[in-house]
C-alpha cells in the first residue's frame, strides 16, 4: 500500500535526532513537525525568521501573524524566536542547520534536485530552496515517486531547472525509501505492501537492491 502524504512525512520524523536545527521545506516537509518524538529536542527554523517552530495549529487556533515560508499558519514552541530574513539566512549559509527537508519536482540519480520552476507555468521565485541546498550537508528529499501521468520523478536525470546540484542524501516517497550513492539510488526500505518489483517500475534511474528489503516501520 503506497503511503500518503503524513505517513511520509511520518517515516522522515524518524530521521530527526536530538538536538537537531531542521529547515521544513514547503509541502510534504512542513508535516513532519507533527510526528516528531516528544522525548527528544529539536529546533525547527523557517527561512522567513523562526526559529522554534511546533505542529500545525488546530482550527480556530490560528494566528494569521504567525505563519511559515509556505504563508500556512503555524505554532510555536516555549523559546521560540523571530528574526529578519538576513538573520535567517546567516544562519543556513553558515551551516547551522543540521537537517533540511525539502519537496522536489524531480531528483537524479547523481543527487540533483529541480524544485522551484515548471517552465512556461508562472513562479513566484526560488525562494530559500538555492541556499538550502548549498549550504546544507544533510538533505532528504520528501515528494511523490511518480507524477499524475505516472512517469517517474527518481530520474538518471533532471529535466527541470535544477536548484542545486549532488546535495540530496536520501528520498522518502509513497513507495520507498531511497539513498543516494555514487552508483545510483540504494533502496532501503519499502512501503508496507509494496513490492520490489513495484518500486523498480516506478523508478527511471539506477535502482540498486541488495538482499531482501524491509518494509518501513511507520510506529
């Protein structure tokens, strides 16, 4: 059975290690606050100026005054604090974010990432994603496996603009969970029910499997 949106953001949660500062791209990434462990520490920080961001607010809670880089309504955590873009920005060029999380369009099998234009369709602009990318060390990528027409978006290559360029380490999509190697994408884990096979048709890029492949663990 091939996971929905929370639930993959649900499996990423499980990268999160204590005392982490995560960057939530927009999309499937802002869920993952949701699914944190509440026994360990983390900082979620926005490219918009937050630093301590919680779960979504429940409705009729929310502050229009208190959002994310995605514009949605957000809450925050006891310490939480609020800066200028330039402020927020030092902080990702300087690498002082642990793990950042993003949404993509397309990613290669070499580590690629095309997440910010459709061309022809209008954009609003890049946003953080180009800094994210360079400056991050640690990028999971969190986007649906294949797109409506069913082509796969797990490529040998991107056709879309690219935002940055061997930065992705890891792919969490409704089939599987994949790492990035200089030989390709080495499957990890597999949604439960999904088989090998499965995966295999959904993905255009070099698809290394060794050994028998576990299903993920979502509890």
């Amino acid at each position: 059975m091939a996971l929905d949106k929370n639930q993959i953001a649900k499996r990423i949660a499980k990268e999160v290690k204590d005392g982490y500062y995560v960057n939530l791209g927009i999309g499937i990434p802002t869920l993952v606050a949701n699914f944190v462990r509440n026994d360990i520490s983390v900082e979620f920080q926005s490219e918009n100026g937050v630093l301590g961001m919680g779960p979504f607010p429940f409705e009729g809670e929310e502050d229009a005054d208190i959002i994310n880089a995605g514009k949605q309504t957000i809450t925050t955590l006891p310490g939480a604090s609020f800066f200028d873009s330039a402020f927020s920005f030092g902080m990702i060029r300087s690498q002082k974010v642990d793990l950042t999380i993003l949404g993509a369009m397309e990613v290669s099998e070499e580590g690629d990432i095309a997440n910010w234009k459709i061309p022809g369709k209008m954009v609003k602009g890049m946003g953080g994603a180009m800094d994210l990318v360079a400056s991050a060390e640690n990028i999971i990528v969190a986007m649906m496996h294949v797109n409506k027409a069913g082509e796969s978006k797990v490529l040998k290559k991107c056709t879309l603009p690219l935002t940055g360029v061997g930065c992705v380490k890891k792919i969490v999509t409704e089939l599987a969970v994949l790492e990035v190697t200089p030989k390709g994408f080495k499957l990890l884990e597999r949604a439960p029910g999904v088989s090998v096979e499965e995966i295999k048709n959904a993905t255009e890029g070099t698809l290394l499997i060794e050994g028998d492949i576990p299903e993920m663990i979502l509890d």
